[in-house]
C-alpha cells in the first residue's frame, strides 16, 4: 500500500466537506406568483381564460392561483407534491397524447419552463 501524505490527507478532507454541503443544500423553492404565474401568462393564459377556446373546451382558467388549483371541469391537474401524476406537468411535458400536449397548436414549453413547473409541483404547489 502507497502511504498517503498528511497534506493529501487534508485536500480529500476538503474536498468531501466541500461536496457534502454541495449535496446537503435545499433546492430553490419555486414560487407561484414569480416563477410559476410569469411561465403561465407567457404560454397559456391567451387560451385558459373565459370566453376563449381552451377554457371553454375545459373549464380550465389558469390566470390565477386559485384557477391552477381548481383545475378542469374534468378534475383537478395539479396533485401537490407528485408531478409524475400531475395532468399539467404530463401535459406540459409531452407526456400525454399529443393531440392534447400543451400548449395546443405551438412547439413545448422550453425545458427549463417544464422544469420550473415540475418542481414547483413536486414542491407541494403552494400559493408562494
């Protein structure tokens, strides 16, 4: 066995106290009106909104915290805490049929705004 130096010894020391509060750090919390709302007013509101087409094919108003949460006339679409099972993260993310990927008639959202999205879910969905 190679014997290790006391100053090799202390650069691994530092490097795994380095990476563990690298690994121990919460994730950003997302919130709603910041994050989430912005991500929504951008890329579905035009249609998720009374009197127009999305809102009226679904009941779905997402102009408004409570609109997200109160979901479809079908049921809701957000499941706070599980994005997986979550229609808007499924719909979002191409996930479901892609007659029904959203938003409807234009390319998905960007990665990062799927993202944003998702972890926002997985967060709990909170009105933050």
């Amino acid at each position: 066995m190679t014997p290790v130096s006391p100053s090799s010894r202390l650069i691994f020391l530092a490097l795994l106290s380095v990476a563990a509060v690298a690994c121990s750090r919460a994730p950003e919390t997302i919130s709603f009106s910041a994050q989430v709302k912005p991500l929504l007013d951008v890329h579905c509101v035009e249609c998720h909104v009374p009197g127009q087409a999305g809102y009226e094919a679904s009941g779905l108003a997402l102009d408004s915290y409570v609109g997200v949460m109160k979901g479809t006339k079908f049921g809701a679409i957000v499941i706070p805490g599980d994005a997986l099972s979550s229609v808007l993260t499924m719909l979002v993310e191409g996930r479901a049929d892609p007659a029904i990927q959203m938003p409807h008639g234009r390319g998905p959202l960007p990665a990062a705004d799927q993202q944003t999205i998702r972890a926002w879910v997985e967060q709990g969905a909170r009105d933050n």
